[in-house]
C-alpha cells in the first residue's frame, strides 16, 4: 500500500514536471541541463522531467514603463525637470532571458541617456515646441541598441517638462508682454478698419450725393429743353397760322388794318402825355397814306356790317 502511494506520488511529480500550459501573450524559456533549449508557445507544452526546467517567463504584452523624472540640462544651459513613459515589448524570448541580466533596468537607464543627449542639442524654447521630435528621437536610439535584448521599443512619450521657477516666471512675463502687444495690435487694426470703414462710407455717400445732383441737373436741363421746344413749336404753329391767315383774300389788308391801328394807338398815347415832346417825322405823307389807308378799311368795314 505504501509502494502504491509512492508510486503515485512519483506520478503526480512526472506528470506535473512534464507538462506546462502556456497563457496567451506569454513565452517561457526552457533550460535543458542548464543550456538553453526552447521557446514554449502558448497553449499545451510537455517537458522531459528532471531534464528540462521553465527558466524564464516573459510577458509579450506592451508594457508601459515609468521614466524616472531627471534634470536635463539644454543647449543655452538651462535645467529642465522632465519625466516621461516609455512603451515596449518583448520580441524575443531567448535574448530577453539572455541578453541583459534585467532589460527593464536597461531600457529604463537608456532612455534617460537618450533624453539628456537629444535635450541637450535644443534650446529652451525648442524643447517645448519639438515634442514630437524628441519622442522619435529617443526611441530610435532605444530601440538600436534594444534589439540585443530582445525588446522593441514602440513609444516614448514626454509627461512633463519643468523648467526652474526662475524660468517660468519670465515666460510668463514674455507671453503677458506678447498678448498686450497682440491686444496693442488687433486694437491698432480695429480703428484703422474703422477709419477705413468711415472713409469709404463717406466717399459713397458724396458719390451718390453728386450722382443725384448731377441726374437733378440732367432732368431739369431736360425739363427747360422740353418748355423751350414746346414754346417754340407754339410759336411756330402761331405764326405758321399767321401766315396762313395772310395768304387768305383779305388777308394783307388786314396785316395793313392792324399795323395802322397799332400806330394811331401808339401816337394817341404819345399826343394825350402832356410832358412828352411829340417829333413829328419828315415825311408824314406816309403816315398819313397809312392812317387814310386805316381809315378806309374801318368805313369798309361798316358798310359791310
């Protein structure tokens, strides 16, 4: 009965030494005799007892690591406190187990150099503006020298740059003088736009002021040409009818009748104002031929009535 118990014992141990189940996203280095032998891939593995033992389980997951915060000193000698995270994962089981005694300590200690080298060729100002670059910067010298370690580095990501308190109180001097000045500025266009603004209004205003005068002045010019044309195309039509009433039988001595009053009524008026001089012309035998002339068409006149 003890034998059987041993012998199952011994059977367990077997069982439990020969076979390994791997998690997903996980690789483990099996060792034989010490030496390296295999990578075990997820899923059911079995090992040979006493022979091969698990020396080494790597996690193939991205893995966020803290950066320590550092002081980093730039390319115009001013220190910056800069802390960031890096993102890596493994790649290779067998260097990460051989390659570094602890690649996390490595790439930890890597990306600090690496950050210090490249702050250093950037001033002050760049550093804040060429994030960006300095990400890319330090993963590509990480990852040169990670791939003996079996790691690949993705990311490296800068949480925070401190600058000395110094520093930030004359940015903050810098950046409230540039936004007075911008204020300055966009105050400076605003009037001039107003200015702009009243020029142009008042320049359209006399424009269409002078248009409308100058149509006043077109439609009263035509005004006054259509009254000239309309009172010479009266005139016309009366005089065009005088004639007409000329060429008719009668009509000369009629022209005669009116010119001979029009002369007797004259030299009444003249006679009847006691202080004017009446000069009578030298040859009244025509004024006479013209009052008898007068006085012979009146008595005509009365016979016909």
């Amino acid at each position: 009965m003890e034998i059987a118990i041993l012998l199952f014992i011994i059977a367990v141990i077997f069982i439990t030494r020969s076979i390994k189940v791997v998690p997903q996203q996980n690789a483990w280095v099996v060792e034989r005799l010490g030496k390296y032998h295999s990578s075990l891939a997820p899923g059911l593995n079995f090992l040979v007892p006493f022979v091969d033992k698990v020396a080494y389980k790597h996690s193939l997951k991205e893995i966020p690591l803290d950066v320590p915060s550092q002081v980093c000193i730039t390319r115009d000698n001013t220190q910056l406190q800069v802390d960031g995270i890096l993102y890596f994962q493994v790649t290779d089981p067998m260097r990460a187990s051989y390659g570094s005694s602890n690649y996390i300590v490595a790439v930890t200690q890597l990306a600090q150099t690496s950050l210090r080298s490249v702050i250093g060729k950037l001033e002050l100002d760049k550093t804040f503006e060429e994030r960006d670059v300095i990400n890319a910067q330090v993963v590509s010298a990480i990852d040169e020298a990670a791939l003996n370690w079996g790691v690949k580095v993705l990311r490296y990501e800068i949480k925070d740059l401190t600058p000395p308190e110094a520093i930030l109180r004359a940015m903050q001097s810098q950046i409230t003088a540039e936004r007075e000045k911008r204020a300055l500025i966009a105050a400076s266009e605003g009037r001039r736009q107003e200015q702009i603004n009243i020029a142009t209004g008042e320049r359209e205003a006399f424009i269409a002021r002078s248009e409308g005068e100058k149509q006043a002045e077109i439609n009263n010019a035509q005004g006054e040409a259509a009254a000239i044309l309309a009172v010479a195309e009266a005139n016309a039509e009366a005089i065009r009818k005088v004639a007409e009433a000329i060429r008719q039988p009668g009509g000369q001595e009629a022209v005669q009748l009116k010119v001979a009053e029009k002369a007797v009524e004259a030299y009444g008026k003249v006679a009847a104002d006691a202080t004017t001089t009446l000069i009578v012309p030298s040859n009244m035998t025509e004024v006479s031929a013209l009052i008898t002339s007068a006085m012979k068409m009146v008595g005509v006149g009365k016979t016909n009535a």
